[in-house]
C-alpha cells in the first residue's frame, strides 16, 4: 500500500508516522525545506519559556520509521483517483492523506505598515517582537480568543495592555467562564475590549489605535491574523469554514482521500466544524494515517483547551451553547457555581452544555482553581458523547477542600436534570470560531 501524506506539520507527520507503523510504503511531501514547527509553542517564544530553535518538528524519527521524506514539494494540485502534482512533477498513491494546514487572511487594518506594529503570522514575527517588547510601555493587542488573551497575557509582564477581542470577545466562553478570565485579566491591568482595531496612527510610527471611534494611545499593536484552511486545488467537498469535510475516519467525500488538521472540518449533523488545535491535529493526523493504511479507526475529537489565563486556570471541550444553536443542534447549557465545602470560598465555575431531545453531552468549560486538572475527563465526556444521566450517575471522586461532593462538572450535569425543562435557544446570527 503506497500511502502519499502533504504537509509535515503537526498533522502530516502523526499520519505519515502512523501509516508507516502500520505497514505501508510512506511518502511526505512538504512544500517548504523543513518539517512545519510547532505554532502552538510561538507563544512560549514570546514568553522565553521556550528558544525559538526548539520548534522545528524533528524529522529523525519519521526517517528512522522508513517514511521517504521530500522537503520543497507543494503540492499544487491532487487528481483523487491516483496522484497529485508539485512544481516538480507527479507523485502516484493508493491512498493519500492531505494535512496542508492553514493560512493567514491578508490584514485589513490601516496603517499596519508603521513601525511598532507587530503582525504575528510566523515564528520570525515572535522573534522579533521577543526582541522588541522590552521597550513598549502601552501595548494593544488585536485578534481573537484564545490567542490574543495568551499573547496579551505575556505582554502584561512587562507593560499596560489593552486587548481588542472583536466583536463576539469572549462568548466562545460560558458566563461563569467569561467572568472568571475578565476578572483575572482586570487583576492583572489587562483591559479587554469587545472591539476590532479600525486603524493605527501616528506620525513616524505608532501612536494610538483608533476603534469603534475612540483613539487609545499606544506605542506597540500586536495583531493577530484570522486563518483560513490552505488547500491546494482539489475536487474533495469543503464544510461551511472552507475546510475540507471529513467524517470521523478523516475520510473526505473522495475515495482513498482523508485529509488531518487545520485544512480538515469535522462533519457535525447537518453543519460541520473546523478542529484548529494542535491536540486535534494530532489525533486527526493518527487516524488519517492508520486509515490511509488500511485500518478502520474513528477519531474522537473533543477541541479542548487547557490553559492558564492571567492565572485563572480554564478548560474547555467541545462546543458552547450559541455555537450548537448555530449548527442545528437544540443545545442547552446549564451553569454552577460551586465553592469549596471546607472554605466556603474559592469559586469554580461550570457549565454542561447538552442536547435537550438526545441529552448528549457536547459541551463542557470549567474555570478556577482545579480546573486544569479536569482537562482530560471533560475531553474524555464530549468525545465520547456521554449523556446527561452517565455524567451525572457516575462515580464522580470526592476531594475535600475542592468540590461539594462531587466533581463541578457532575455537580453541574446533576443540576441539569433536577431543573425544569429548559428553552431553546435561538441560533445567534454572530458567528462563533474555533482555533
Ligand atoms: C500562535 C499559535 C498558537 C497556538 N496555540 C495552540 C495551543 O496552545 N493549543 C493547541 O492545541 N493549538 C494551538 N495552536 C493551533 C495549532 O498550532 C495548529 O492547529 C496545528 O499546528 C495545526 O497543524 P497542521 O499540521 O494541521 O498544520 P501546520 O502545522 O500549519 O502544517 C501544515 C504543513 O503543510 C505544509 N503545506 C502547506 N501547503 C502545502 C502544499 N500545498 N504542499 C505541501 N506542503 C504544504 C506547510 O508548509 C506546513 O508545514 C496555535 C496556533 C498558533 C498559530
């Protein structure tokens, strides 16, 4: 079996290591001269937990497994019958895995040319504002969440910081959730406004920011370009956030095709979602490859965060209420509030989002002391799909000091089904995003 695999980054090389380990001839074709470093650790740069030539993926060990790896091959086009074309020339498959990744969209914003503007797309732009940031004493911070929050969160170490989070700020976040990240972030003199960046001014470099008609003066803007899936020309069927569509075994809507990451959407009931995360990718990647080889396994996707936001610890798996709403589900989130049964303090905030006629659990966020440590079971409950019932009548352990009972997220599904019956809620016309 001839398995061809595009792209080497987090995606490729999990399907081009997987198919390898599961028999087949492997080939990676990577349209740059090294395998695609690790985005997700671009902030760890910034933040110097993390030195900028730790980030190239190490391609020894997919040597080491047999995988022929090609380096400068972009991929152009892919006939889904039998080959795909680089500048180069052809490359046959009996099965192929594309794992392109994504791009970023051009930036719109006026005056981005100004020196003190950062536009964060590649590692050399975190490089060089790593480099810069010691000299910025008011700093806007213009993208989405969660990214932004990350960047503005690092930035704030060392100066005043105002982060723009666009129009739908943080309602990828359930209230408790977002109130527990605007506290955290107004504690650590982070300001953070539900508002896009329209322009940036001053003389010979930057001065101020201008947004919803309001001029905040600054002396660095730190933007954060959307992305869009990178797709090279293909006939595959895409999703409603132009990714190419596949079901849980990654395959697309052509034989013998799967595609991984951030070019792939997940189908999810008649709509279908994009999975832009570093743990989605992998397993994504996983799964492609095993499948590509022949296997039949099914990829359980959850996109989880997990992370520390000005010290509030957030985790957060599958999809908020709004969004469910959005795609044809009859979702439903209940929220909970639970303080610890020694104390009587130390709030956590949780919140189930389900689906009121299945009662399938598709949603969970928690945020507070504890809740990093809850990352793994919540990713576990939305990828699995367990119900209300199966959440809230499970063994759930009892830590004295840190939860009532149960853990909040049980506490929180038991709360669900001792209320009356919930409305519906009616699809938002804002548009909610992953990654
Ligand atoms: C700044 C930043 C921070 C992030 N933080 C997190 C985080 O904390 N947690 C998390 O889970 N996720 C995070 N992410 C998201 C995560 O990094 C991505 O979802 C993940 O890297 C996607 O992997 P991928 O393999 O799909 O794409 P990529 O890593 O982009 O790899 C795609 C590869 O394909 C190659 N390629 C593209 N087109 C072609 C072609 N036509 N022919 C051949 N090769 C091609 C590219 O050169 C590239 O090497 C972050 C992302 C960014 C940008």
């Amino acid at each position: 079996m001839k398995v061809l695999v595009v792209g080497g980054g987090a995606a490729g090389v999990a399907a081009a290591a997987a198919a390898s380990a599961s028999g087949a001839d492997v080939t990676l074709l990577e349209g740059s001269d090294t395998p695609g470093p690790n985005r997700a650790l671009f902030p760890c740069v910034l933040s110097g937990e993390c030195p900028p030539e730790r980030l190239r993926a190490d391609a020894s060990s997919l040597l080491r497994s047999g995988v022929e790896l090609r380096f400068n091959e972009r991929v152009q086009s892919v006939d889904p019958s039998s080959h795909v074309r680089t500048g180069s020339g052809r490359f046959d498959f009996d099965s192929l895995v594309i794992a392109t990744g994504s791009r970023h969209l051009d930036v719109e914003t006026k005056g981005t040319s100004k020196p003190g503007v950062f536009l964060l797309r590649s590692l050399d732009d975190y490089v060089a504002l790593s480099r810069s940031m010691a000299g910025l004493s008011h700093v806007a911070v213009a993208g989405s969440v969660p990214l932004s929050l990350m960047v503005a969160q690092i930035l704030s170490q060392g100066s005043k910081v105002r982060a723009f989070i666009g129009q739908s700020g943080l309602r990828r976040f359930s209230p408790g959730v977002r109130g527990a990240i605007a506290r955290a972030a107004a504690a650590n003199g982070v300001e953070l406004l539900n508002a896009d960046v329209g322009a940036v001014v001053g003389t010979d470099r930057v001065e101020a920011v201008v947004s919803s008609g309001r001029v905040y003066p600054c002396d660095g803007v730190v933007i954060l370009p959307r992305g869009t899936p990178a797709l090279p020309q293909t006939v595959c069927r895409t999703g409603n956030h132009g990714g190419l569509l596949v079901d849980r075994w990654m395959r697309t809507s052509s034989k013998n095709v799967f595609a991984a990451g951030d070019c792939a959407e997940l189908r999810l009931g008649p709509a279908s979602v994009p999975c832009r995360l570093y743990s989605s990718a992998r397993v994504m990647g996983d799964v492609a490859g095993i499948n590509a080889a022949g296997g039949a396994v099914q990829a359980r996707l959850a996109g989880c965060l997990a992370m520390r936001l000005f010290g509030a610890e957030v985790c957060a798996a599958g999809i908020e209420a709004e969004e469910g709403a959005r795609i044809g589900l009859d979702t439903v989130r209940v929220d909970s509030e639970v303080v610890d049964d020694l104390s009587g303090a130390n709030p956590v905030y949780a919140s189930v989002v389900y689906d009121r006629s299945t009662r399938r659990v598709h949603g969970i966020q928690v945020a507070g002391a504890g809740a990093l440590s809850l990352s793994e079971y919540a990713s576990l409950v939305v990828a699995l799909g367990v119900s209300l019932e199966e959440l809230a009548y499970h063994e759930s352990p009892y830590l004295p000091g840190f939860n009532r009972d149960r853990c909040p997220i049980a506490l929180t599904a038991g709360k669900a089904l001792a209320q009356p019956e919930p409305r519906t809620l009616e699809a938002p016309s804002t548009h909610l995003r992953h990654g």
